[in-house]
C-alpha cells in the first residue's frame, strides 16, 4: 500500500504511490498520461 492517493486531473486515473513515486511523477507527470500533477495532487493515505 502506498503512503499517498493521487487522482490524475488529466486521465482521472487514481493511484497509490510511496514517497519515491510521488518525488518521481512531481517530476516526470503522472505514470499513465504524462499530464504534470502539483504536490497538491497527493493525499497521504
């Protein structure tokens, strides 16, 4: 289970990600459709 819960605004996908993941989409965009997410976007969970 990850430490947060993230929805993509873009592709409305949710997904959980550990603290390595979140730094990672922050910098990237989101794992599915590259749309850039804010650290607004994570809930920890």
């Amino acid at each position: 289970m990850g430490e947060y819960l993230t929805s993509c605004p873009a592709c409305g996908r949710e997904f959980e990600a550990d603290e390595e993941m979140r730094v990672a989409t922050l910098e990237y965009g989101c794992p599915i459709c590259a749309a850039t997410l804010t650290p607004a976007a994570f809930t920890p969970h």
